[in-house]
C-alpha cells in the first residue's frame, strides 16, 4: 500500500511552486499542491492531511498571522509543520507566531528536497502510533515490511488478533478493553526481547490486531509459544471472579437475544520467506490472512506457522 505524502505550498508570486514542483516530479507518493494565499484559493485545496506547508513570505498579498491561523485553524487535529520561507531577515527575527518556523533564502532545492522527505516519513511514522498501545500502525508496519522484501532480507511475519474481543468490549467496556489491548502489547514487547532480536519490529494495526516482524526464523515459533503462555496465564485477572467462576459473559447479540462466549484467547498466524519469495507487500498480506482465518477457526489460543514452499 502507498501512502501519499501531502505538502502544500502557498505562493503568490509562483517562484516556490515551481521550484518545488519540480523538485518531487519523480518521488512516487509524494504529492505538491499549490495555492496562492487568497481565502477562496486555500478553501479549495485545503485538507486533513497535508503533512507540510510552506509559505513563501517573500511577495505574499495575505496578512501573515492571520494566514497562518487560518490554515491552523482549519487543520487543527492533524497541526502539520509550517515554515515560511523568506529573503527578509528581520522578518525571522521580529515575528513571532506560534507554529511557524522561518526558513531564510537563498534555497538549496536538493538539500530541501532530501530534508522534506526525511520529515515527513517521520511524520508518517508518529502519526500512526497507537494512543493505547503505544505502538507504530500502518505506516511503519507497511514501510518496514516492504524494506525487508526490497532488500531480501529474511522476515518472519506474526498476525496476532485476540478471539471475541468485541463481545468482551461491549460486556466491560472501553476502559477495560484498552487495558487488555495495553497488556498485550507489554507481552509482545518482554516476548521479543527474551527470545527475539533488537531489530524485531512491533506494531499495533488498531484494535486488538498486532504484527510483529522478525529477523530470523530460528526463534519464531519460541516467541509465539512465549506470547500465547503469558497471556493465557493472566488473561482471567480481566474478568470478575463471579465471569471467571462461570468462565463465560452473557452478552446481548444484534437480535436482542443473550449470546454466551467463553474467555478470551488469542490467534496467532505466522508467515515467513523461509521457503518462498515474495514481491510485494500484497503477497505477503494475503497469504497471512489465509493463515488467520485458519487460527480463527480453532477454539482457543493457537499458533498456526505457513511453512508452505
């Protein structure tokens, strides 16, 4: 999956749209949007996900600050990172608005260019860091999957989904359902850090859906074991003694009629490129939800490792 990276560039005089333009002509994914700063412009093209946003200072018509709140205010859940670009000294060190930085000219487009790009997989990167689990999402999940098929170096990838997590949610609610998802990210971590390697990757897909991606074969299955044992041992303490005592909730389904589901556990699905090649990131999604399905459709937790040449 591609991600496109967003940046806005709001110029007057068009010197900085063309510069820029040009500068990510071939950088796949990377998208350059221009506006001037009239408010009828900049109400067309503004969205929820630039990451960047550069203003060039230097014959903006527009007020400055009320420029910059106005896009702030518009963008004010995702606060990308603004910078206005300048020729006039005093202006960088006069003005003071909150969330601006000021870059002078004259501008090196390549050092520029590299710098964006850096930035903003940064971006992406802590954008999709889980709230709860603290863990990166798709963005790096994807990113670090597909640097591993590039490059062909050896991967073992772990899909971990917890069984009748929602029923579980809507008998105790959120508050006790992102404990339970908090709990199983501390496993994941003390797991690969007894068996795994530095370089193992964890990520949270959302939910109770969690990825790991290993750097070796060897250890693979002594991590699932580990992960399974510890959260089969510990998973009770998140029920109440009377739910334990009956080891089931009763929960209202859709048709309003009482559904009974057992305590939690845990599916863990595994795919490697031990004894078969991938080449897209696609490829290895798709034989891990065949491996997924086939975990869900056992009862109670259970390891199930694609080994298939």
């Amino acid at each position: 999956m591609e991600y496109n990276k967003r940046i806005l560039v709001i110029d007057d005089t068009g010197q900085l749209s063309t510069m820029m333009k040009e500068a990510f002509t071939e950088d796949e994914g990377v998208e350059v949007t221009c506006s001037s700063s009239a408010r009828n412009d900049l109400r067309k093209i503004l969205r929820y996900d630039y990451f960047l946003i550069y203003i060039h200072h230097d014959g903006l018509i527009a007020d400055l600050h009320n420029l910059v709140d106005y896009v702030t205010a518009f963008l004010n859940y995702t606060k990308p990172v603004i910078y206005a670009i300048t020729s006039d000294a005093s202006a960088m060190a006069t003005i003071d608005i909150p969330g601006l930085g000021f870059m002078p000219k004259p501008i090196n487009i390549d050092v520029l260019h590299k710098q964006i790009l850096n930035a903003i997989d940064m971006l992406s990167a802590n954008r999709s860091i889980n709230d709860v689990s603290h863990l990166p999402g798709n963005y790096a999940i994807d990113a670090t999957l597909r640097e591993k098929i590039q490059k062909n170096e050896k991967f073992v990838l772990v899909y971990l989904d917890i069984d009748k997590f929602k029923p579980f949610t809507d008998y105790y609610g959120l508050y006790r359902a992102n404990l339970l998802i908090a709990y199983l990210a501390e496993v994941l971590n003390k797991a690969t850090a007894q068996y795994g390697s530095k370089r193992d990757f964890i990520g949270n897909v959302g939910g109770d859906d969690f990825v790991l991606i290993l750097n070796d074969y060897e250890h693979a299955e002594d991590i699932g074991h580990e992960i399974i044992q510890q959260f089969d041992n510990h998973i009770s303490q998140f029920y109440t003694q009377e739910d334990r005592d009956k080891g089931c909730i009763e929960v209202l389904n859709r048709k309003g009629v009482k559904e009974r589901f057992g305590l939690i556990s845990l599916s863990v699905a595994m795919v490697s490129n031990e004894h078969q090649h991938f080449d897209s990131t696609d490829e290895v999604y798709v034989k891990m939800m065949k491996a997924k399905e086939k975990a869900k459709q056992i009862s109670g937790s259970v390891m199930l490792f694609d080994r298939s040449k």
